[in-house]
C-alpha cells in the first residue's frame, strides 16, 4: 500500500508564500507522474498542478499559473509545491497523488495539508 504523506501547509496572508511537500512509500517513485490537488469547502477536488516522470514537464490550472511552481526530487521520493502571491481563494486542504488520465494510480489519498489564506 502507497503512503502518501503532505506538509508544509499554514496560514498566511494574502500575498505571502508556502512551500508544500508531498513524500509517497513507492517504488519507482520516479517511474510516476505526480500531481496536486485541493478541495476547498463544499467544492470538489480540483487538480492544481501536475509534473511529469520523464523529463519533468509541468501544467497548472490557469488559477495558479505564473504564481505556483511544482518540482520534484526524485531521490527524496518527494515532489513540492511553491506557491506564491497566495489568494483567499487558495484556501483548501492539498493532497497529492499520481493523476493517470481520468482517474488517480494511487488508491489511498493521503491526509493532505490545509493551506489557510487570510485578507
């Protein structure tokens, strides 16, 4: 079973920055694509940013682009999420996962990390 293990997250005021981190218990961690999602309250979870195994192409939502930048450390089993110039409706709990087309590879979700951003 694959662990999935989120930190980093906080609360910051508008404008300010956080950097998430996201470790999985797999093998051949870089084998998989990896993204992150969120889930704010009383919405579905949405997909934020993406990298890939090989190569490490990335892709954001357009409500993120230009101010997260998404990497991945491929010797730590670890891919990070550094957002900045936060906004309130940033606030979700973030969760990481390998998104595989119209579904996830990884069948448990791991506990996510709350990023909280204040006017």
């Amino acid at each position: 079973e694959v662990q999935l293990v989120e930190s980093g997250g906080g609360l910051v005021q508008a404008g300010g920055s956080l950097r998430l981190s996201c470790t999985a218990s797999v093998f051949s961690f870089d084998d998989y694509a990896i993204g992150w999602f969120r889930q704010a309250p009383g919405k579905e979870r949405e997909g934020v940013s993406a990298i890939t195994s090989v190569g490490g192409s990335t892709n954001y939502a357009d409500s993120v682009k230009g101010r997260f930048t998404i990497s991945r450390d491929d010797a730590k089993n670890t891919v990070y999420l550094q957002m900045n110039s936060l906004k309130p409706e940033d606030t979700a709990v973030y969760y990481c996962n390998a998104p595989l087309g119209v579904t996830v590879a990884f069948q448990y979700w791991g506990q996510g990390t709350q990023v909280t951003v204040s006017s």
